[in-house]
C-alpha cells in the first residue's frame, strides 16, 4: 500500500534528520576553537565546553543552535523537518480513511499541520533578535504550541489505529503499537509535571536537560512509526 510505504520511508526522516541536526549543532558548539580562524567562525554566544546536556543542562537546544555558523544547520534542517511532518500527517489521514471508509480530515491531521507550521515558525525567527519584551514572549509561545500540537496529533493518530487495529492486524507490530501509546502518555505526563517547575525562572539546568531529552522524545514517536508498519509490496 503506498501510504504505509510513504509513512515507512518518511517517519525515518522525521526522526533523524532533527536528532543529527541538534547534536551536530551541539559538536560545534563544543569544538569551536577547530573553526576559530574560518570564515565559519563560532559565535561567542554559540561557544560552550564539553558536556553532555541530556545529563547535565549545561546549555539549551537554543543556545548550541541559534548563532552562526550553526543556524546555516539547523534552521533549514528543521524547516524539511516541518515539510515531511505535513506530509506525514497527511498520509496517516488518508490510510485512516481508507480503513475507516471515510473521506475526513481527521483532527490529528489538523494538529499535525498545525505543530509543522510552528516548528517553522519557531526555526525562522530561532536567533533573530529584538530588543521587544512582546516577541521573547512569542517566541516561546511558538514553541510551546508546537509542543502541545504535535502531543495531541500523535494521542490522536494512536487512538485512531487503536480502533481499527482489527482491520489492520496483519500490517502492524501491536507491541510497537502499545508502545507509542506508552510514549505520548509519558509525554503528556512529563509535561503537566514539569509545568510548576518550567513557570519558575530557576532550575535552569533541569531545564535544558528536559529540554533535550523531551525533544528527542517527541521524534522517537516517528521512529517508532517506522517499526510499526510491515514492509509491504
């Protein structure tokens, strides 16, 4: 079937053209001193010592990403990231549809779209800078809604092939299936618990360490995808 055949092909993607983007970010934010006298100098802001962030926090996804050179990485990087995402979600509706015997655009397609167009938004002002209280604001919001989006497009897509998990039995991996479901669960719980302590201004390392790990914990889930599907002809 095609669409699996798209979803297969894409859900690699998805994962990790983000997952290399970020660390090769992290590298030379790490390494700067082997650019220092290149045309693609490392930006004081963009410098840091070796560490390792998902343990430690010692700098956030932004900081390692968001100044030059490393911004020629990750922002058209993350930008492809949103194109195949809107592509994703848009075969999931359409292989929903066929074993539903439907013609609707589910609501997991829209909060798909919706957290693909953030993320774009999110990676096009990602270092742009304005001395204006009112776009830091934004710029975080951006984020966030991507998060909540893509959050609530993959509960939903799980709970659509859980209800037709008969029709398609012999096409998926249940285990694989059970265990995407267990991943959006501890996303939104790891989420709503760590609202109080995201709200407060300290707590900065726990901060960005959550910061890296939930991300790759939100592209785990296409990951899975890719294990999920049966090779089909």
């Amino acid at each position: 079937m095609n669409e699996i055949a798209q979803i297969r092909k894409l859900s690699l993607w998805i994962f990790f053209i983000p997952f290399i983007a970020i660390n090769i970010c992290l590298i030379i934010s790490q390494n700067y001193h082997l650019l220092e006298n290149s045309f693609f100098k490392v930006d004081m802001i963009g410098r840091s010592g070796f560490s390792i962030p998902y343990l430690d926090g010692s700098l956030s996804i932004s900081r390692a990403s968001r100044t030059f050179p490393q911004y020629l990485i990750f922002k058209p990087l993350m930008i492809l990231t949103s194109v195949l995402v809107y592509f994703y979600w848009v075969n999931n509706n359409r292989l929903v549809n066929k074993y539903r015997f439907t013609n609707l655009n589910y609501k997991f397609k829209l909060f798909g779209i919706l957290s693909a167009v953030f993320l774009t938004l999110h990676s096009i002002f990602l270092g742009i800078k304005f001395d204006i209280q009112i776009y830091k604001l934004m710029r975080r919001v951006v984020l966030l809604l991507f998060i909540i989006f893509e959050i609530i497009a993959q509960g939903m897509l799980v709970y659509q092939f859980f209800k037709i998990r008969d029709k398609i039995s012999v096409l998926i991996n249940k285990k694989i299936l059970i265990l995407k479901a267990v991943l959006v669960s501890v996303l939104a719980s790891v989420a709503i618990l760590s609202l109080p302590i995201l709200l407060n201004k300290d707590n900065t390392h726990f901060k960005h360490a959550l910061e890296w790990n939930y991300f790759v914990g939100v592209i785990l889930f296409y990951l899975f995808t890719r294990f999920l599907w049966k090779r089909t002809t």
